[in-house]
C-alpha cells in the first residue's frame, strides 16, 4: 500500500483555501499513485481554533467545506482531522476520520485532551470512547489523533493521564492494527522532534508495530508547527521524513515488512544543530504571522546591537529584503559605532534603512517636562523617555506605509523586565522573545557562518542599551550566560530558588532574578505576541497573575 503523509500549513477559518489546498495535494497524491493520503489533526479548520469553535457559523463553515471535500475527493482513501458535533449539545470532538467512496467510513475521537501549558482542549472537545481498528484496502489500521499517542508508560517519564489509548487500540486480539496512523498539530519547540522519535519509536518497538505520523505545518499566532512528519517500522526504526517547516508530501510504501521511500525522503532526517533549527522555526513563524494578517512588509528599529540585527536577518528570510525597512534612531547616547554596524547590516542585507536621529526630540521633551521634574535627579525615566520616542516613530511609520512593527527583544531582557513599555516593547510580533540571549548570538554566528551579515563588532561589542553614558546590560544584570541559566532552571525546569541554589548558583544573584521575574509581569502580558521556540515561553502558555504577592527566598 502506497501511503502519501501530506503536511498542509492552514489558515485558521478559511475554509476555501484549506479545502482548495488538499484538493490539489489529493491530485498529486493521486499522480504519485497513492491508494491513501494522510491530513493533519483538524485539517480542514486548522489548529488551534480556539473560541472560534463556540460560534455555530463556524461549525457550519467546517461541515461545508468536509461535505464538498467528500464529493471531490475521488480515486484515493483519505485520513484526516475534522470536528464532529458531541451528544452533548455545543460540544465537538476532535476527530480523525477515514474518508472513502464519498461518506465518513470511521471515526477516531481524541480522548487524552491536553490542558497544558498552550493547550486548552477542554474548553471545546468531548474526550472521545474507545476507538476500534478500521480496514483499509485489506489492511488494518489503528487510527489515532496527537496527544493519544503521549501516554505510554514506557516510553514517558511522567503519565499525565489515567488511561492509555494506545494500549487500548492495539492489545493482542483478532483485528489489531498493522499499521498504527497518528494525526497530530503539534508545536514547535527545541528538542521536541528528537523526543518524539524516541517516545514513538518505544511504542512501536513494543507493539511491533509500524507508524505513520503526520503533523501540521507552519505559523499560527504564537505557535510554529514543523511538520517533520515521518514513518516508523515495527522495530521503531525511522525510515523517512518529510521537510521541517514547510508544506510537503513524503510518499512511503509498506511492503512485507518495511518502508519504501519515493524521492529520497531520508534526506531530511540529519539533524539539524540548535541555533540552525531555532532560526528556520522563527523565520517560518514570521513569514505566517505576517501574511496571515494580512501584512506583506514589516518595519523595525536598527540599534546597531545583536537583537535588532537578529531580527533582521529573519524578517528578511521570511519576507524578502524587498519587503523589510530598518529604523535607525541615535539619541546623544549612542556611539558613532553603533550607527555604523545598524547601516552595514542593513547594506549587507539589501534592506532599506532611514537614519531618524532623536536628539531634537529627547532634548525638546526634557524641556517640556521641566517645570515638571524640576531639580529631580536624572534616572530611568529619562532613558525610558528616549525608548518611547523610538517607540512612537516606529509605530508612525508602521502605521503610515502599512508595515507590521517588529519587536526585537530577547527572552533573558524580556523576563526580568529589561524593556520598556511603550517604547522598544512596542509591536505586533516579538520575533525572538522566547529565544535567550545566548541562543541570539548562537543564531547570529550561524547566519554568519559563510560570509559576514551580522557585522563582526555587533557580536563582539558588550550588549548596551545605551540610554545613558557608557552603559553597559551587565551594569544592572548579572553577565548573560549566567542569567540565562538561572532562567532556564527556574521558567523551564520549574525549580525553586532553593533547588536553584542548591546548584552552586549565588543566593542573592537567583533571588534578585527571580524577583525581577515576578515584579516584571505586568510589563509582560501587555507584550506583543512573540514565537514560542523553548519548553516554557511567556504569553499564553504561563499563565501567572499580575497582582500577587508570593515570594520565594534562598534559604538562610
């Protein structure tokens, strides 16, 4: 049986395009000879759809589109994920169904609904009843949506859940499934494609079972999908993979035992090094984000510094140079260098760049303010002030050309509040707020890998705001490598600050960290929505109140 595994990239509610979309991969499936093809989890309306599934319009537009999906998709068996309607009433199911000869031949509805960290499927779904094998050209599949697939005792450290639906589906018995088919959207983050691997590698091991596993691709808001899909043989051996971060069709014939892989489907399977694969999720996230809201060029501010470069250089391999414009802004503070580094990077990218110097306007603004301020000593209101004027020309411009501002603050200044409101947090997408500082310059060393992009002294400079004489971040922060370990141990493996302590950390540097963490969350949740690339990213997937007062202290 010849299966083609198709990752499609949705957009959320629009009905016509996703249909028109696995329309024509169904053609090309069809070419290739396929006898199956195999859609992501909710294809049709693409994930997540959020509260959108409480509106009946919405329902309806996905039962349209399905219908007319049936009536044209002739000549080939398709598996893929749709919304079905709960006994319960305003309830859905998340669903895969087998799609053959014009009708709904079999259901599979997704019984372990994650209400973790970006998860919320509670909210809409009904967990779904035991599901049974269904037959496919003589042969016996197990159908299975994402998240049933997590829950084997063997293959994951911590359970979440009571029941195993997999264990369920594919006990010894008459009609126990040959091949095991997951359909899932399941996001980006660091490391994740390598853990599947092993999670479902450990499942078909055990089962002997083969896999196929399909996953959506692509941006959506905040999450980043990488497609990635890939079959397993019955000894968890993976035998091909689709492409990481784009729309792609991997075609795999199971035969007496093995896959068979068209058009060297292996190719993608090298793992790629971390700065590498953080920069491809982020130039993907961008480019949809952007196009998906209706955007076709971005702005952003050129300090001369590491993150505004970074975010550059994505905004161009999302969008195309054409399509990016850089804002250079010096105020009294910043050194000729920096001005400097912000118009070669912008040279080297092919980008346009307009030098807009705020000195009249800081100086103009300090004059209006001092019959306020008085005799008051200068401190952060003055460099919050310079921030704010960039923010606002920024946002003009954005607003005048019709170009999405870009954010371009990084996860360590982001999380202890090393921004400021209404200034450089200004934007409708932080493009590389969940990457650490550290994975910034790891990131911008690999764009410069070949030829210099990134100018040399931009990555070897001491990071400065430079809102003040001779500032430097580690003025006020503890040196980025440090910081950024503490972050890790604390926002992503959850420790406390005595565990963190206990790790040979200094007690007043993870309680000034922290604190800052927990004082700074107000400036967070009015942040503009960033990509989710790490385990634990700010936004919607930590969830913490603003007015709070718990605290917690390194042992005495």
């Amino acid at each position: 049986m010849k299966i083609a595994l198709i990752q499609t990239n949705p957009v959320i509610g629009d009905f016509r395009r996703n249909l028109a979309a696995m329309l024509d991969w169904l053609a090309r499936a069809r070419d290739r000879g396929c006898d199956l093809a195999v859609f992501p989890e909710l294809s049709l309306c693409g994930y997540p759809p959020q509260d959108l599934l409480e509106r009946p319009a919405f329902v309806r537009g996905h039962d349209l589109a399905l219908a007319e999906l049936l009536d044209k998709a002739h000549g080939i068996k398709v598996v893929c994920g749709i919304l079905e309607r709960s006994s319960t009433p305003g309830r859905l199911h998340n669903s895969c169904a087998l799609l053959a000869g014009g009708t709904v031949v079999a259901t599979a509805r997704k019984r372990l609904l994650p209400t973790y960290d970006v998860f919320d499927e509670r909210r809409y779904f009904e967990p779904g009843e035991a599901s049974r094998p269904v037959e496919i050209d003589g042969r016996t599949f197990g159908l299975t949506v994402c998240e049933d697939i997590w829950n084997d005792k063997d293959a994951v450290a911590t359970r979440l859940y009571p029941d195993d639906p997999l264990e369920e589906l594919l006990r010894e018995a008459p009609g126990r499934p040959e091949i095991l088919i997951n359909i899932a959207a399941s996001p980006y983050q660091l490391g994740k494609r390598d853990e599947k691997l092993r999670i479902f590698g450990t499942v078909c091991r055990k089962y002997r079972v083969p896999l196929v596993y399909v996953n959506q691709v692509g941006g959506q808001d905040s999450l980043v999908f990488d497609g990635a899909s890939f079959v397993l043989d019955h000894r968890g051996e993976p035998a091909g993979m689709a492409a990481c971060f784009r729309e792609d069709m991997l075609v795999a014939e199971w035969r007496s035992g093995g896959w068979r892989i068209e058009d060297g489907g292996k190719t993608e399977m090298v793992a790629a090094e971390p700065a590498a694969e953080v920069l491809a999720a982020l130039t993907a996230g961008t480019a949809d984000y952007v196009r998906k809201c209706g955007f076709a060029k971005v702005v952003l501010g050129l300090s001369g510094g590491i993150d505004s470069a970074l975010a550059a250089v994505i905004a161009c391999r999302a969008l195309g140079p054409d399509n990016v414009m850089g804002i250079a802004m010096p105020s009294p503070y910043s050194s000729p260098e920096s001005v400097e580094d912000a118009l070669q990077l912008a040279e080297n990218l092919g980008i346009d760049v307009q030098v807009v110097p705020i000195t009249e306007a800081f100086t103009t603004l300090l004059a209006t303010l001092q019959p306020l301020f008085g005799e008051l000593p200068a401190d952060l209101t003055e460099q919050n002030l310079q921030a704010r004027i960039r923010g606002l020309i920024l946002m003009a411009v954005s607003n005048k050309f019709n170009r999405l501002l870009l954010s371009t603050g990084n996860k360590s200044e982001l999380a202890v509040g090393y921004c400021t409101l209404y200034g450089d947090m200004n934007g409708g997408l932080a493009v590389i707020s969940d990457a650490p500082k550290e994975m910034v310059y790891a990131m911008a060393r690999y764009v410069n890998r070949e030829r210099e992009i990134i100018p040399a002294r931009t990555l070897a400079k001491p990071p400065s705001a430079e809102l003040a004489p001779n500032q430097r971040d580690d003025d006020d922060l503890p040196p980025y490598p440090l910081l950024d370990r503490i972050l890790t141990l604390y926002l992503e493996e959850n420790l406390s600050v005595a565990e963190i302590v206990g790790r040979g950390f200094d007690p007043a540097a993870v309680a000034d960290v922290v604190r800052r963490i927990n004082r700074n969350e107000y400036k967070r949740k009015q942040a503009p929505l960033g990509l989710k690339v790490t385990s634990k990213a700010f936004g919607y997937g930590r969830r913490y109140p603003t007015a709070q007062n718990f605290s917690e202290e390194p042992p005495v």
